[in-house]
C-alpha cells in the first residue's frame, strides 16, 4: 500500500508543480503555527477558528496539516497524503470565501477574498495526488 502512495515517476513538471504549491501554502502554515508573516501564532489562529465555529480538533489539523504538509511537499515526501491533506484544507478554505465571488479583492471594495486563488492551488494539488511527487523527491528515491 505505501509502494503504490509513493510510486512516481522522474517527472520535472510533478516536482516544479509541487514545489510550487508546498511554496504557496508554506507561510499560511508558518503564520498559524509560528506567527510568522504578521500571523497569529498557534493560539491566535485556534481563538479564529472558534470564532467561526470550527472545533479545536480541526484548527490543529489545519495548523500542523499546513505547516508540516508544506514542507513535506517541498521535499516530495509522502507527496500524494500531503497533498490530499492540503486539498482537503482548501476545499474548505474556497468554502469560506464563495461568498466573495470569483475574483481576488484587487480593490480592496469587497469584505474578502474570491475563491480563483483556491481554485489554482486545489488544481496543482490535485495534479500531485494524481501523479505523485515527480523528479528530485524523497518519494522518488524510496521507491528507486
């Protein structure tokens, strides 16, 4: 079972892909677990989630499923579970902001932000759980 999550092939276009959403998604995780880019640190964002709801169960899997799973996409380690938990997280971060619209709030005269941002991240994650971490991974050079 772990051979078939890890298999992939030497693929550059899988790697540039996942180092790029590990990139993306790697100062979100920062900022809720560390308070790291004007963030909130780790108490911070589970006073947030309570705000809106969101057990403290799911705030720390968010947390560490963003923290860790960023970095674990940079490296291609276990590509395919961090990227399914990553896409799960966004799912329900496009969730909260569909009420914003399509468009990110360039103009700063809408209360958030659209959701094509999450589309574009969902989609590169998605090509990761799909295909795997590619070239240049840890995944790669398990199952070489």
């Amino acid at each position: 079972m772990i051979e078939k999550l890890l298999q992939t092939d030497a693929d550059y276009v899988c790697t540039f892909l996942r180092t790029i959403a590990g990139i993306i998604i790697f100062p979100y995780g920062m900022q809720k677990l560390l308070g790291w880019f004007d963030g909130v640190g780790i108490k911070g964002t589970l006073e947030q989630m309570t705000v809106r709801k969101i057990p403290q169960f799911i705030g720390w899997l968010i947390i560490i499923g963003q923290s860790l799973g960023s970095i674990a996409l940079i490296f291609g380690f276990l590509g395919r579970i961090a990227a399914g938990g990553l896409f799960i997280i966004f799912i329900g971060a496009l969730i909260v902001h569909l009420p914003d619209g399509w468009a990110m709030n360039w103009f700063g005269t809408k209360n958030g932000e659209g959701i094509e941002y999450h589309v574009m991240l969902l989609s590169l994650l998605l090509i990761v759980i799909v295909r795997g971490s590619g070239a240049m991974s840890i995944d790669l050079w398990l199952t070489s």
